[in-house]
C-alpha cells in the first residue's frame, strides 16, 4: 500500500519565485475583484435613484389615474342625472302636446259646429218672409 501512495502522490515543492507569482496573480485578482464591486456598487448607487424616481412617477401616475376615474365617475353619474331629467321633461313635453292637439280638436270642432250654426241661421233668415 505504501508503494501506491508513493507512486501516486506526487509532491511538488514549490519554490518561492512561485509562491510570489502566484501571490501576485492573486492579488492582482482580489484588486480586479475589488475594482468590479466598486464600479457594481457606484451602478447600483446610480441605479437606485432611478429606480426610486420610476416608483415616484410611477405613484403620480397612479394618483392621477386614480383622480381622473373618479372624475369620470362622477361625470358619469351628472350625466345620468341629466338625461333622467331630460326624460322626464320629454314625457311632460309628450303630454302637453297631446293636451294641446286635443284642445285643437276641439277648438276645431267647435268651430266648425259655430260655423255650421251661422249657415243654419242664415238659411232661416233666408227663410223668413220679407
């Protein structure tokens, strides 16, 4: 077993000149890392005022549509009232007119009835001897 793990195993020493190289990528890796946050979090920093002036217009909006509705609700409802007012004034119009063309009638006939008893009056006078 031991024959194995020697055969297997393969140490590698390494050298300080490698040990400093690979120190140095590393760091030069952490400071890349470093420099990419910075940038994420002055872009997230950015972002955030957007975003907070998005939701600020973006709560106007809905205010506005919220007051616009309720206006048209309530236009809506004027109208309503309107044109229940209106109906009502047109059957009071469709009954005074029937009214008046009913007293039109009459007058009608009672002048055809007047005139009807002039004609009869001078027929008798007619009549009448001299």
């Amino acid at each position: 077993m031991d024959q194995i793990d020697q055969s297997e195993v393969t140490v590698k020493k390494e050298t300080a000149r490698d040990l400093r190289k690979r120190l140095r990528r590393l760091e030069e890796s952490r400071n890349g890392l470093q420099d990419r946050t910075q940038q994420k979090s002055v872009q997230i920093k950015a972002l955030s005022g957007k975003v907070n002036d998005l939701l600020e217009s973006r709560d106007k909006a809905k205010d506005e549509a919220r007051k616009l509705k309720e206006s048209v609700d309530e236009l809506k409802t004027q109208l309503n009232d309107k044109e229940q007012q209106l109906r009502k004034k047109n059957i009071l119009l469709e009954k005074a007119e029937k009214q008046l063309e009913i007293e039109r009638q009459l007058r009608l006939k009672e002048e055809r009835e007047r005139q009807d008893q002039i004609e009869n009056l001078k027929k008798k006078l007619m009549k009448l001897p001299d």
